[in-house]
C-alpha cells in the first residue's frame, strides 16, 4: 500500500481533485462566492444556439471522419499485409505524421489551403477560380483530410498487427473447403480482427475529439461556422473567464464519450459472444 501512495497522490492532485472542483463550478452561479444553482447550468446551455451548433459540427465530423479512417486503415492494412516490394518503407512512410510536430506541419497545411496558397495557385493554372477553403463549407472537408492524414498511419499499423496475428492455416482450410477470397474475408478476416478493429474504433472516436488542436492552428479562435466544434466553444469560455458554461460543456461532452464508449463495449460483448 506504501508504494502506491505517490501514485495516488499524483492521480488525486492533478485529476481527482480537478474533477470535482469542474464538477463543483458546473453547479454554481459563479466561481467566486458562488451559491448552488443544481443543473441551471446545463439548462442554459442545451439552450445555447452557439453550443447546440458546436455540437452537432463535432457529431457530424465524427460520423464522417471515423467510418473514413476505419475504412482506409483496414483497406491500407490488407495491401501492406501482402508481399510488396518497399513495404517497410510504406509503412514508416505512414506513420511519419505522428512524430511529425503538429506545428509545423500545420504551416504546410495553411500554405496548401489558404486563399492565395499552393491548391488555388494549381487550380488557376487549369482556369478554375480559387476558392477560401477555409472560411467556406469546404473547411469541414479539409478538417477531415488532416484528421486522416494524421491518424491513418497509427490505425493501420494495429490493424495489421492483427492481421498478421490470424493464422495462415485458416484461410488453408476454408481454401481447400471451396471459399472464395470474399467468403474468406467475410468469415475469418473480419471475425478474428474484431477486437482490434473495435479498439481502433475507440481510439479513432478518441482522437476526433481531439482534432481543435490542427482546427485551431489553421483557422484560430472563431473558424468558419461549419468547424466550429465543441472544444472551440471550451476556449473560448475559458477566455472570457465563463467558468461555469466551460465546465458544463466539459461535462457533457466527457458523459457523451463515456456513454458511447460503453455502448460500444457492450455491443463488442454481444457480438464476441456470438462467435
């Protein structure tokens, strides 16, 4: 018990504690001095236009943006799984996003996308006009290309781990039973990859609410209103000092991951059981 102190020590000091006081802060009138308003807050804000858009940006970007990725992993996965040659430079060409500092790598982007950038100046060469591809509707789709471009290398490494990790002697016997490559696909593939599939479901729902980051440095504070997700609404409560609506957003958004995330592991129980 000695030697977990400092552990829980830790954990109690930079979350434990946290989390009750933004509990706490959800709860009250204001920060200071504050008396108990219950769910006042809550009310208010699923009442809030601007909250209510910032939500459901960050639904649609994760309905469109996590089935994408899942998509391209796995097909990327099943092309580097086979006998290619430079396949081990693919792959580290892959996942060079990930130690790449998104920083600098966000200039790239700001260059290619911006209005007199590097993709207006290609598309005027051929006689289409330019295009502000970040403050139109098309913002949503340039979020989403970075959000692949950064997280498809990491999720398709673990999906090929669990490729590799099938044994060769099960698409033998299907083979010499008369299955065809789709039957075996159907019936082996996405059978025993189910487990890594689902935790690079998880880890990809994750990391799209994680994507204010390359948003934020590409577009700053208040970006076209098709990108204006839930954490934009978070800093920017958290600027004007709104501690209150910060911590209540912060909330619901935390109850919503957690929700689905659960979900997701109930319908990975059914579904390991049915096997």
């Amino acid at each position: 018990m000695m030697f977990l102190l400092p552990s829980l020590a830790g954990f109690s000091v930079f979350f434990l504690i946290p989390f009750g006081m933004g509990f706490y802060f959800s709860l009250v009138d204001s920060p200071v001095g504050g008396s108990f308003a219950g769910f006042t807050n809550y009310r208010e804000l699923l009442g809030n236009p601007v909250f209510l858009r910032a939500a459901a940006n960050t639904f649609t970007f994760t309905a469109i943006s996590v089935p994408l990725n899942m998509l391209l992993s796995l097909g990327l996965a099943m092309l580097l799984n086979r006998k290619l040659p430079f396949r081990s430079s693919f792959r580290i060409a892959f996942l060079s996003p990930l130690v790449v500092p998104v920083a600098s790598v966000v200039l790239v982007w700001q260059a290619l996308f911006d209005l007199h950038g590097m993709l207006n100046g290609w598309f005027s060469r051929i006689g289409a006009g330019g295009k502000d591809w970040m403050e139109s509707g098309a913002a949503l789709g340039v979020v989403i290309v970075v959000y692949l471009w950064k997280n498809i290398g990491y999720n398709m490494v673990l999906l090929l781990a669990g490729l590799q990790n099938i044994p060769a002697d099960y698409y033998e016997a299907a083979s010499i039973d008369g299955a065809g490559k789709f039957r075996q696909w159907r019936s082996i593939t996405l059978v025993y990859l189910t487990p890594t599939a689902f935790f690079v479901f998880i880890m990809s729902i994750i990391n799209s609410f994680k994507v204010f980051r390359e948003t934020y440095l590409i577009a700053g504070d208040y970006p076209d209103a098709s990108i204006y997700m839930l954490q934009h609404y978070m800093n920017n409560m958290f600027k004007s000092l709104d501690y209150q609506k910060l911590t209540s957003a912060a909330f619901l958004m935390a109850l919503t991951i957690v929700l689905l995330v659960w979900i997701l592991f109930r319908t990975e129980q059914r579904i390991a059981r049915s096997l």
